[in-house]
C-alpha cells in the first residue's frame, strides 16, 4: 500500500475499505508451508488418540506415564519421527519435516510432544549430529523405531545453562581402552532429565574429558543405564517427583560411579581418542570446538519454539470460539445480548495474540528452513558463519514464541472467565505443561544474550569467546564508529527519513501508518540504535579501566532490550516477506491486515522508547492506536476463519463447555 493511501486510514471520514474474505483452506495453505502433508498426517494420528486427553486429568502418574510412552513407541513404530534423519538409516532427509511433525503434535497432549522431543531430537539428534557412521548405523534405527529409548544428560544441578563449566568427568583410561565416567559432587548430578527416571536405556552424557591427564573440555559419551528394565550397576537414578506439569514425562536425576564404556562410545564427529590413546580434533580451540558441537544441536530450540506456539494456537482458538459463541449485556437498542468478541476490549484482548500467532510462524518457517539448509543430512557442511547465525537467530525465535505461549494462554484464560478455569477446557493443562518452555532449552534472557553477542561481533570468530568478558573485551577493542558502520545505525537514520516525511517537531506526522516499510524502518532504526548504544557503553567502561564482568553487567538490560528488538524486527520482516510473496487476492489482503496490526501493536507496546528517540510525536502516537482499532474492527468478522486454519482438529481441540459440539 502506498504512503499517500496509507495515511487517508487513519481519516475518520474516510470511506470504508472492502470487506476482508478469509479463506480458512488458504490460510492453512500458508501456515502449513511447504510440509502440509507432513502436518496432515499428524493431524489424523492426534485425531486417534484424544482418549489421552480426556483421561490424564484422572489417571495415575504411573499409568499416565505408561500412556505416554506408548505413544512415543508409536510414533516411532509409524516412521513418523525419521523425517529428518539420513536416508541411509531409514530417515526422510528432510529436517524442515521434522519440525512440522514436531509442531503439529503439539496442539495435543505436550507430555507425548516433550517425551518424543527428548526421545527422537535431543537423544537421536545429539547422535546423529555428535557421532559418526558407526554411531549412525549401530543406534538410530532402534531409536528412531522407538525399540531404544534414551536420554540427553546435559544439564547438572549446580551449572545450569553454563554447560562449559560441567562437573562430570569422563576419563580415558589407556590400560583397558575404556572411558570412565563420574559424578563428583551432587552439583555435578545430572537433574530433569527426560526419560531418565524410568524409560531410558541409553544415555548421551555431556562430560569433562581427560585424556592423557589433559583436560580437553566437554565431550558427550553414551552411557548405558538400564537393561531389561533394571537400572545397571555404577548407576544412580532418582525420580525429580511431582512436576508443576508435564505429568507424563519421566525426568530424573542421574549419578555416575565410575562407570566404564568402551572407547568406542565417544560421539567423536569434532574429536577422537586414537588407538593408542591420543586425542585428537580437527577444531584445535577448545571453546571453538565446545561452541561448534553445540551449534550442532540447534534444532531442539527451533522445535521448542515451534512446540510452544502450537499449544498457544489451542488456547486462542478456544477464547475466539467461545468469543464467537458466549454472549453478556444486552446490546444498545435491542432486546439481544451482545456477543463477547463484539465488545472492543475484548477484540483488543484477542485480535493481536492471533495476528502475533501467524507473525511468529512466518518467523518459524524461516529459522526452519535455514535450519535445513545448514544441518540437512543429505548436503555438505555449512560454513561456520551460517551456523553461528543460525545458533543466534533460533534462540532469539524460541524466546519469543515461548514467551507469547506464557502470555497468550493466560489471556485467553482470563477472557474464558471461570469455565476456562476447569480443567476439562484444557487451560490448566496448557499453561502447566507449556510453563516450563521458556527455560527449556535454555533460560529466556540468556538466549537473548546469545543473540545480543552476535549482533555485536557480527559473527566474526571471536565469537567462541562466548563469556561476558570475552564479549566485552572484543567490542572495547573496536572503534566504536566500526560498531555503527557494522550496524548502520546513521545510514538507516538517513533511509527512515526518506520513508517518513518530518514536521518541525522532527516526527514523523506524514508517512502512511500501513506501510509495511515504515513499520521495518521504525523496527530496525530502534534495533541498530539500541546495538550501537551497548557497543558505546561496554567500551566506555573497559576504557574508564572497569573490570569486564562489571561493566557487562551494568548494561544488562541494555543488552537484552537489543537483542529482543532484533528478534521482533526479525519476525515482521519474516511475515512482511510472507504476504508480499502471496498472489494478489483475498488472503493476501488478510494476511496484510494481520501484519500490519502485529506490526503496529508492536511499536505501540514500546512508544515511549520511540517517543524518546524522536520516531513518535504525540499526536502520531494516537494516530497508531486509533489505527490499530481500526484493524481489530475490520479483522473482527473474519475472527473464525483466522483460527480454523490453525488446522487443529475438532477432537483435538476439545473444550466443549466453551467451543460447543
């Protein structure tokens, strides 16, 4: 839309804009992307099961995890969780498929989605992508099949995200070509790990590896831990008990006695013991080789992401349902009363969590599709630079979505009023099993300063140095002005104000409101202000002789407002290339009223800051929310159609007091 027919929207007299024709069938067609199939096929297997749903508000722990586990068998018994394994092992070769699988399950029950996430992603995946052939051909068929089932032993008590700094050690011993492995301390116990309290047979241990009294840093071995059932000597298991959700899912903690593996059970892709007990790498940096094989296992916080903005599709279809179908107060002039979703509140309420919804799946089918260009098995190795990239960007993403999921369901909670406090609408299950997503994977904020170190080092190879210090000590060592031309802070000043005509006040009193460029210009302009200012702030402080660690920390914030404004510029971008890329027609003109009111409701969440920096006048600032309850009455009539693309099937859906048969 041009500027000057942007701007007659916001004219109380202007005339009204056709009515918008949504196309449920063609909405899916876009949400879906390129693995409809893929979807489809989990969406009639979810179908089958809704028993489980029903049921595990009353089953017993024991008897729900027995469930449980028997889907996950089955999912894999179906083939459904090889698509994105080597063809040479029975998989499909196709990551981006198995990330839509992933996602699509996640509009049932989550325990079955987290257990087969552990299962099939993380203990399959840490295989695939730490191990060689060896590894491939001896243990993904049976994982992949659901005969082995597994664990991913990672995270310890007392180091939490700081994996560098594991307690666990795994020693080679040369007399008897062995690697013993060993808990330490109780910080060094292993703790929530999935399929570790009852299921799991196998485990891939992240340890300290000694070889030759050298310590080479963290490595993963494959420990087993349990035979026919029986938990093997040398290890401990213990239950983590009851969960705030998530009931399902058997996570444990896990202590190691000097438990001996052959030399073999090293996932040695990125380094080797030698048969006469050398080690070996072809990463020679030890916190480069520690990041590398890190970035390899990306996949699980892009399908986190992904996971958690499915659950958060169930809730908001039930509220907009039961907004469609719950009416309160009798409406002015009639004798009828007034429809929930009718009120502008609760359109308000409403309309944005779905126009964010679609926003961040365009987002997701981007971090997918660049995820299969990096780590599918079927193509070469990527370059460092795009997996570090890659890395950034998925953290940022599943931030984001998991941190919508949290608020999303609460809201739609609320706007259920009680009934969406029984159980049996399936709001308690969705925000108790969804709760934990913004700590899996990774704590939120420190995802997000993940991404804020690749902004600031523009990925450069210094990036291994992935500590506070090591952070701040390289950008103190760059002229500050290399930071602005790296971000072109100035030169994207100069495109905004060729996008935005000024007043004399210097606002911004002109530009058409629904302009997908002027909401990118405004977007990356705070992005690129807000990187160059940390850059500004850390150098000033090592320059003043303050210590690093301290100089980190008194722009903290600074540092997570930069990466979370990179992230949402990231998302509108990724939606804004979603509808330009449409045909001209009915669902283009939906889905670009849903872009421009995510994009809107974006800037207006963080007007003071534009305010601040001269981006908003006041009277600007009125004109974004009168613009935006425009958009919300406009959207208002096609509100069904929105949420039946999500595609969740009726059975799977439930919440019958609230949706109606």
């Amino acid at each position: 839309m041009a500027a000057t027919d942007a701007v007659r929207t916001t004219d109380p007299t202007r005339r009204a804009q056709p009515a918008l024709d949504a196309d449920p069938a063609a909405l899916r067609a876009v949400l879906d992307g390129p693995h409809a199939a893929v979807r489809d096929e989990v969406r009639a297997a979810l179908a089958e099961h809704t028993d489980l749903l029903d049921e595990q508000r009353d089953l017993p722990r024991a008897e729900l995890r027995r469930r449980v586990r028997d889907l996950v068998v089955e999912i894999g018994e179906r083939g459904q969780a090889a698509h994105g394994f080597p063809r040479s092992v029975g998989g499909g070769g196709d990551i981006g498929a198995s990330i839509a699988s992933f996602e699509t399950l996640a509009y049932g029950d989550l325990s079955v989605v987290v257990k087969s996430g552990v299962q099939f992603g993380l203990f399959g995946g840490a295989v695939l992508q730490l191990g060689t052939r060896a590894h491939h051909e001896r243990y993904l068929p049976d994982i992949l099949s659901g005969r082995l089932l597994g664990c991913f032993a990672m995270t310890e008590t007392g180091h939490g995200s700081n994996v560098q700094a594991l307690g666990t050690t795994a020693t080679y011993d040369p007399a008897t070509d062995e690697i013993v492995v060993r808990t330490p301390d109780d910080a060094s116990r292993k703790d929530y790990i999935g399929n570790a309290a009852e299921d799991g047979e196998l485990a891939v241990v992240f340890a300290q590896l000694e070889v030759g009294g050298e310590d080479h840093g963290v490595h993963a071995v494959l420990v087993p831990i349990r035979r026919d059932g029986e938990v093997l000597p040398g290890v401990r298991v213990e239950d983590c008990g009851t969960k705030l959700g998530l009931e399902g899912v058997d996570n444990g903690r896990l202590w190691f006695d000097d438990v001996r593996v052959p030399r073999a059970n090293l996932l040695d892709r990125f380094a080797q013991i030698d048969d006469d007990g050398t080690y070996r790498s072809s990463i020679e940096n030890p916190n480069r080789r520690f990041f590398t094989m890190l970035g390899t296992l990306v996949q699980g916080r892009v399908s986190v992401g992904g996971g958690a903005l499915a659950a958060s599709k169930v809730a908001i279809e039930i509220a907009v349902r039961y907004g469609l179908r719950r009416r309160q107060f009798e409406a002015p002039g009639t004798d009828d009363e007034t429809l929930l979703l009718d009120y502008g509140m609760h359109q308000r309420r409403l309309l944005p969590l779905v126009a964010r919804a679609y926003a961040l799946s365009a987002a997701q089918q981007e971090v997918a599709r660049q995820l299969h260009e990096v780590f599918s098995p079927e193509t070469p190795e990527a370059p460092e630079r795009d997996v570090r990239a890659l890395e950034s960007r998925a953290a940022g993403q599943k931030a984001l979505a998991t941190w919508h999921a949290t608020h999303a369901i609460q809201e739609c909670r609320e706007a259920c009023g009680g009934a969406g406090y029984l159980s049996a609408n399936r709001f308690a299950a969705l925000k108790a099993d969804t709760d934990v997503f913004t700590t899996f994977e990774g704590d939120n904020h420190v995802l997000l300063q993940l991404v804020a170190k690749g902004l600031l080092t523009d990925y450069s190879s210094s990036f291994e140095d992935l500590d506070q210090r090591g952070m701040v000590r390289f950008v103190a060592g760059l002229a500050v002005d290399t930071v602005v031309e790296r971000t072109a802070a100035h030169q994207l000043l100069e495109r905004i104000r060729d996008v935005l005509p000024t007043g004399r006040d210097g606002a911004d009193t002109d530009a058409g409101l629904l302009d997908p460029d002027y909401h990118l210009a405004m977007l990356r302009f705070r992005e690129e202000h807000q990187v160059s200012g940390v850059a500004r702030r850390l150098k000033a402080g090592v320059d003043a002789g303050r210590p690093p660690g301290e100089v980190f920390n008194d722009v903290q914030d600074h540092v997570i407002a930069a990466a979370r404004s990179h992230v949402e510029r990231f998302v509108v971008e990724a939606f804004v290339a979603q509808v330009r890329a449409q045909p001209e027609g009915p669902t283009r003109e939906v889905l670009g009223a849903l872009c421009d009111l995510h994009a809107l409701v974006t800037i207006e969440a963080d007007r003071g800051w534009f305010l601040e920096h001269g981006r908003l006048s006041a009277p600007r600032s009125k004109a974004i929310t009168r613009e935006v309850t425009a958009l919300l009455r406009r959207l208002r009539p096609v509100a069904l159609e929105l949420v039946e693309a999500f595609g969740i099937p009726p059975e799977v859906l439930g919440a019958r007091d609230l949706v109606g048969p």
